[in-house]
C-alpha cells in the first residue's frame, strides 16, 4: 500500500510562510545596506552632486528590518530544522517543497542575472570597484541561499552547515553594529536632523532677503520684516530652541545669517530640504555660524527685468 503524502495544518502553512517571507525582507534589507557602506566608503564622482537630504539616512530602514526580521527568520529556520528532525515527513508537505523550490528559483534567477551583468559591463569597459563589490555582494546572498535551501533538500548531515550558519549571523550582525559607527548613535542622528533643519530654514530666509531686495531695493532691518499673510511667509525660528536666528546687515547689498549647530557637517553628504540648490556654501562646524551673503545687483536686477513686447 502507498504511503500517503502528509497534509499541511495552519500551523505549518503559517511556520513556513513566515520563514520565507522574512528571508525576503532580511536579504533585501542586508543587500542595500552593503550598498550604502559601499557607496559611502567607494564614492563615485557622480555623488559630489548634493541632493536633498542626508546619504546616511537612507542606512536606517535596512539597520531596523534587519534588526527585527531577521531574528524572526532565524528563530523560524531553527524551529523548521528542529521539526524536520523529530518528524522527517514535514519536509515532504506541500507548502514546504513548493515554497524551497521557488527560493531556490528566485537565487538562481539572482545569480544569473547577476552574472550576466558583470560580464556586459565588462565588455563595455565600464567595471568599477564599487561594480564588482556590489556583484559580490547580491552573489554572495544569492549563493548563501541557494546553498543553504539546496543542501536542506538534499538532507544527511552536513558538518560545515553548522559553521555556515554561525558565519551568516555573524556577518549580518556585524553589518548592524557597524551602522551604529557609520552613521552614529540615535541622538547624533537628532542632532544631524536638527541641524539639517537650521540649514534649511536659513536658505528659506535667505531667498526671502534676496526677494524682498528685489521689491524693495533695499535689504530688510529685521527678519519680521519679511512675513507676508498674502503669500504666507512666516520667519522660521531654531527648532529645537524657538529662537529666531540672528540677521545682521553688512552692507547695502550684504548680510549674513547665524545659528547655532550641534554637529559638523564636515565628511556628510547632506543638504536641507526647502532650498535644495540654494547660493553659498551651507558647510558648518558646531556652535554658531555665520553666512555671509552679498547680492549681486547685476545678476538680480536682470533676473527681474520685465520682457520687451
């Protein structure tokens, strides 16, 4: 009489579901965050270009997946060897097979793919470092994977399977821990976000000075000056303090703007957000700074000059 294949329960449907799907997220989390590491400690010439917001916080979401998910995924992992060990059947039901073989199918579609990508851009001529490091990075996910589903399907014991699996937490954990160094402790990543915000609010002030001048031919004596109900100007003020930010005239066409940082943007990829491509140069240290701005009257005054019909 033929053995009957064993049936799925919610149970395993649930273990199983749950094991691949935070494999999913732990692998994609774990590939963009090499990623980063790699776009920041191998710069390409193209990022010398600053865009809005700051490089390194793109490096939180993966830091926090893999934080949560991927223990889910090796709590899970453990617990389904556990289960094939004490009833070897369960390797047999349904949604177990079908699931392993399409993880299987997706690394290998990763590995290929990959493959041909590094030999294209080789024949093109174009391989850089930071090329080769991020195909290494996908193959050695990819192969991690398929290695590690394959050699489960294959069953009998595996000696060095025990070494690979430590060597896999390992490695994740440490790119986790090393965030922390990279990018900084929680608080600094506050302060970076506050001074951002500063950076922000002063070139939002500087392009109203450089609108008012336009007006009115002549730079404002206070700050409050600039506010406007009809077209909703409102002075920003420090957010962490509600301080207004300090405004001196230098000149008939020259002012500067002062606050007060608590961090240097010195080594960071980092603009605000408001004025993304504003005039000057916004680098600062901690404590206060001051921008020194000079309007050019030449520039300006054609920049508002009205058309000839």
């Amino acid at each position: 009489m033929a053995k009957s294949k064993p049936k799925s329960t919610p149970r395993d449907f649930f273990l199983n579901l749950l094991s691949i799907v935070a494999l999913y997220f732990s692998a994609t989390s774990f590939g963009f965050l090499v990623f980063q590491y790699v776009n920041i400690f191998v710069p390409d010439v193209l990022d010398a270009v600053k865009y809005a917001g700051d490089t390194y916080g793109v490096i939180r979401f993966p830091v926090a997946s893999l934080f949560i998910i991927f223990p889910v995924y090796v709590w899970t992992a453990w617990f389904l060897e556990k289960e094939h060990k004490k009833n070897p059947e369960k390797k047999e039901i349904a949604i177990h097979r079908w699931l392993v073989y399409l993880t299987l199918f997706v690394a290998a579609l990763a590995i290929i793919g990959d493959l041909v990508a590094l030999v294209f851009t080789f024949l093109n001529g174009e391989i850089t470092t930071r090329f080769v490091l991020k195909v290494l990075t996908i193959l050695l996910i990819a192969g991690s994977i398929f290695y590690y589903y394959l050699s489960g399907l294959r069953g009998g014991r595996d000696e060095f399977m025990k070494f690979f699996k430590y060597g896999v937490i390992s490695v994740v954990s440490v790119a986790v821990l090393a965030s922390f160094f990279v990018v900084g402790s929680p608080s600094e990543q506050k302060n970076r976000r506050l001074d951002d915000r500063r950076v922000s609010d002063l070139q939002y002030i500087q392009s109203e000075i450089v609108s008012f001048w336009q007006g009115k031919d002549r730079l404002p004596d206070e700050l409050s000056e600039l506010e406007d109900d009809l077209r909703g100007v409102v002075v920003p003020t420090d957010p962490e303090t509600g301080e207004g930010y300090v405004y001196n005239i230098l000149g008939d066409e020259s002012f500067e703007l002062c606050a007060t940082f608590s961090t240097d943007s010195e080594g960071r990829t980092s603009e605000a957000f408001y004025y993304p491509y504003g005039s000057g140069n916004w680098d600062h240290g901690t404590g206060r700074v001051c921008f020194e701005r000079t309007i050019d009257p030449d520039f300006y005054e054609d920049a508002v000059k009205p058309i000839a019909l």
